[in-house]
C-alpha cells in the first residue's frame, strides 16, 4: 500500500532556514486487493487481518519496503498558496511540488512486546 502524511512538517537546518515538507511513500510490492465478498467476510471474522498479515510476512522474512520521497515548500509560497498548507485534506500538487526521492523505508522486524 502507498503512503502519505496529512499533516505537513518543518525540516530546520543548522541556520534556522525552514522549508515545509510532506511525506510520500511508495510500495515496491505490487498493490492487491481482497475481492469485496472476501474483504467483508475477513472484516466480521478478524478486523486485524491486515495488521496480522503485515506481522506475519515480516517474520517469514519478506520484508515489506517503500521509496520515499518529500514534497518541499518555501515559505514564502504559504502566502501564494490558493489553500491553508496545514489542512489536512488538501493535497499539494506534484506539479508545482515534485516528489523528490530522500530514501528507502523497510520494515524488517516486528516489535517484541
């Protein structure tokens, strides 16, 4: 499954310089989808399927992994902005805020408690 953050964050550099910044993740898994009749069923019969499924495909060792990438704004745009860049409902348009890959996320063990 893709990602994203809502909430918009800050990054602070060693001069106190801000830009704003939203996350994006990308699955390098191909994306599957349950049937509606089987997403249904397994909802009534265990609502955490997927968190198990995630739990368990970490321990057989296929760790899921995504790219990630930033979308950065100056501040200054935050006055040029047609939306309030906190809601978290709006979506900042990758054309004017092209993804800018930053690394790679794995999850490669579970927690132990």
């Amino acid at each position: 499954m893709h990602g994203y953050s809502s909430h918009t964050f800050k990054l602070v550099d060693n001069h106190c310089k801000f830009h704003f910044f939203k996350w994006h993740l990308s699955t390098n898994q191909s994306v599957k989808n349950l049937a509606p009749q089987r997403a249904a069923q397994l909802e009534g019969e265990n609502p955490d399927y997927a968190t198990q499924d995630l739990f368990n495909a970490i321990a057989d060792n296929n760790f899921p992994r995504w790219a990630a990438y930033i979308q950065v704004m100056e501040p200054e745009y935050t006055k040029k902005s047609r939306y309030d860049i906190f809601d978290i409902t709006m979506v900042w348009s990758q054309k004017e805020y092209p993804l800018m890959e930053v690394g790679k996320f794995t999850l490669n063990r579970n927690p132990e408690n």
